[in-house]
C-alpha cells in the first residue's frame, strides 16, 4: 500500500508544478485596489495600473454588473440601483491586458474572432443594506 501511495504523491505534486508552469502568472503580486465601504457607497480605489476594472454585486433577487476603464470607482447605492434591505456580496476584478491576442473558435463567439489574452484578480466581499444605509460586512 505504501507504493502506491508514494506515486500518487508524486503524480499530484508533477501535475501541480506543471499546472503552475503552464499558468499565466498574475501581473498582481498584491491586491490591486483598495475597497472601502461606507454607509452608502463601495469605492474601489487602484493601487497598481489596470486597462479595466469589472464590478459585480450580487443580492436576492438583484443583480448588477459594469465594467469600467478608470482606476477609481466610487458607486453609490444608488448608482447601483440597490433598493431593497439584504445582504450583498461583490467581486472586484483588476483586468491587465498582455497585448497578446489569439483567434478564437466556438465559445459562443463568431467563427474566427481575435481576443485580448489578460491577467486578471480578483477581490471579493460582502454586506449587509437595511434602511437604504451599509451597515456592515456580515
């Protein structure tokens, strides 16, 4: 039994480094914004250069999603169109393009079209709306 346990071993550990190994490394070595929350608003303030930054909040019954090309982003409640009392979740993506580009085919995109390759982080967190106010992470 202890063989068989040893190559397994040494089979995960060869597909990890080779999963590593063909991996684009991240350009972010550490977050790449910043993200504040106050009592009506998510600011997302970069700490490295990014071409775009994706915004997603979900919550019951509520979806938003925006991608922006500045690197600081302040979004009100409003702004969000967040209406109802609940808890809310985001995911914050650094979007880094390489200046690569490949053809693709299928992926529910036209026969022959070119995509921008890039490196992307992400930054995820939640919270909680009662009375039109950000009461706190939950």
């Amino acid at each position: 039994m202890q063989p068989v346990k040893k190559k397994f071993a040494c089979l995960s550990l060869f597909l990890s480094l080779m999963f590593m190994a063909l991996t684009p490394t991240l350009a972010f070595s550490q977050p790449f914004a910043n993200i504040e929350l106050s009592s009506d608003s998510l600011a997302i303030y970069a700490l490295q250069d990014v071409d775009a930054i994706s915004v997603r909040v979900v919550g019951k019954d509520f979806s938003f999603q925006q991608q922006y090309t500045r690197n600081n982003i302040v979004l009100d409640l409003s702004s969000m169109k967040i209406r109802a009392d609940g808890r809310y979740e985001y995911e914050v993506k650094g979007i880094k393009y390489t200046g690569e580009s490949q053809v693709v085919n299928g992926n529910g995109r036209a026969q022959g079209t070119e995509m921008k390759e890039s490196m992307v982080s992400s930054i995820t967190g939640n919270f909680i709306v009662r009375g039109h106010t950000i009461l706190s992470k939950f």
